[in-house]
C-alpha cells in the first residue's frame, strides 16, 4: 500500500494532461472513422497487424517477413488512400462535439411510417417520371458523401422527399441519403461504377447508384426520368422493374427484419424478374 502510494505521488501533473490529450485524440478519430468507409480498412490493416505478431509468436519466418513487407508498403500507400478522410478528419475534429450523439435504433412504429414515406415518396416519383435516387444507410458509414451535398437532418416524408426531386429545383439534382428515419442530407454526389461491363444504355442515376453500391452496403432506390421504371442496387447488384409491394417488402427488410428476410425476396424477385430489358436512362 505504501509503495502504491508513493507511485501515485510521483505522478506529475503533466503526465496526466499527456495522457488525456492523447486519449482525447485517439477517441476523436476513431469517432470520425466509424462513420465512414475508412473504418474497413483501419480494420483490414489492424487484421494485419495481428497477424504479423502473431507470426512472429509462431515463428512462421516466411509468412512474418511477408507480412512485415506488406505493412513496410501499407505505410506509404496510407498516405494516399486515407487523403481525404485526412483532411475531413482534421476539419471533423475542429467543429465536432465532445460526446458524440446516441442514435437508439427506430422504434417499429418509426420505422413503419419511414418505409410508407419512402414507398409514397417513390409511387408519387413513378407516376409522374420524375427521376430520383434514394440512398439508405446501413452499416458502412457515409458521411464522407453527406458532405458533399446539403444537410438537411430532417424526418422522412413523402413530401419532403417528393419536394427535393422536383425539376429546377435547388437540391434535385444528386442524391438522398437517408439514415433510419432522417434525411441527412440531398444533391449528394455518388462515385460512378467502375464496372465496365454495365450497359451502356444505363445513364448516370443508375451508375451511381451502383458505385455506391461497390463500396458500401447502403441500398439505392433509383427511378427512371424517362420511363418512371423503379431499381434498386445493393452489393453491386442491379435489380430493376420493381413494383411498390415488393420496394415496400425490401424495405421492411432493412428497418424491420424480424418481419421479413430481404435477401430471401430478393432472391425470388430476381429470379423472376431478371429476363426483363433495359430502358434508357439519363
């Protein structure tokens, strides 16, 4: 006891601003990285890290020394990889709250009245072939996207939804991005498909609906402009000609699986569906 005592007395006053100043930082950032697409690789790399220590344990030589050259590599290549989360990293820290915002999970009645404003919002969308695409947030973080449009923060409704895709409108042009129940934001810019082999009948919603769809596992609703024609994209997928029931049962899939397995309706959809044409997009 005697000796914790005197420990704690040799304590300086500095040692423990050094230290709440780093914790400070090391929590700052990881907060900024759960929310986007960067927090796959930080966990791809930190796999490696393991691994590597882990060889090292075993004695596995040849796997250590690859692993070793690896991250040698890793360390320039995150200079370049990780730029822009850098620099949104640094301008995060400057304007975030100290505690970060609980998000509860909605609850069913929220979530209910989310997927009716959502299947209004694109039944209206279709009838009248106005072209929209609706992102929906899932795991994998996006606010590296919201930044690039207009916050909005606003409840999902069919009104509101309907009112951002007008033509000429200020905010019509880009996507929605939607996180359980809110809009966060809308005239989003989305990255294109790299794919090559997308038709190229397919215009630029469609594109970037599937770009998005590469990189994250957010779901894209998409209509079609010219033909009022509603599609979805998830996990690089395309699917397309959906009507507003089977839309409404995806979605039910997302905000309230317990209900409803979406892979599973998805699966038959595309199975019955997937012969269908292609119509031109803008």
């Amino acid at each position: 006891m005697t000796g914790l005592m005197k420990a704690i007395s040799q304590v300086r006053v500095q040692d423990i601003i050094d230290i709440l100043v780093i914790s400070f930082f090391i929590y700052r950032c990881l907060d900024f990285l759960k929310e986007t697409r960067a927090e796959q690789l930080i966990k791809g790399i930190g796999l490696l890290l393991v691994l590597t220590k882990l060889s090292e344990w075993l004695q596995l030589f040849t796997v250590n020394y690859l692993l070793s050259n690896i991250l040698t590599v890793g360390a320039f290549a995150i200079i370049v990889v990780f730029q822009p989360e850098l620099r949104r990293g640094l301008e995060y820290l400057g304007r975030s709250r100290i505690f970060p915002k609980n998000i509860a999970d909605a609850q069913t009645s929220e979530a209910t009245k989310t997927i009716e404003a959502i299947t209004s919002a694109v039944a209206s969308l279709s009838r009248q072939k106005i072209g929209a695409i609706i992102v929906i947030e899932r795991t994998v973080g996006l606010r590296d996207l919201i930044e690039t449009g207009t916050e909005i923060n606003g409840i999902v409704s069919p009104e509101l939804l309907i009112n951002i895709f007008i033509p000429n409108t200020p905010l019509h042009d880009g996507a929605v991005i939607i996180r359980k129940n809110q809009i966060l934001a809308a005239a989003c810019f989305l990255p294109l498909s790299e794919n090559m082999t997308i038709s190229k009948e397919l215009g630029t919603r469609h594109r970037a609906s599937l770009g998005i769809s590469e990189k994250s596992d957010a779901l894209s609703i998409i209509v079609s402009e010219e033909t009022g024609v509603i599609s979805i994209t998830e996990n690089a997928e395309l699917s397309r000609y959906l009507d507003i029931e089977t839309l409404k049962t995806i979605l039910e899939g997302i905000y309230l699986p317990e209900k409803n397995e979406q892979s599973n309706f998805l699966n038959l959809w595309r199975n019955t569906n997937g012969s269908k044409g292609q119509d031109k997009q803008e």
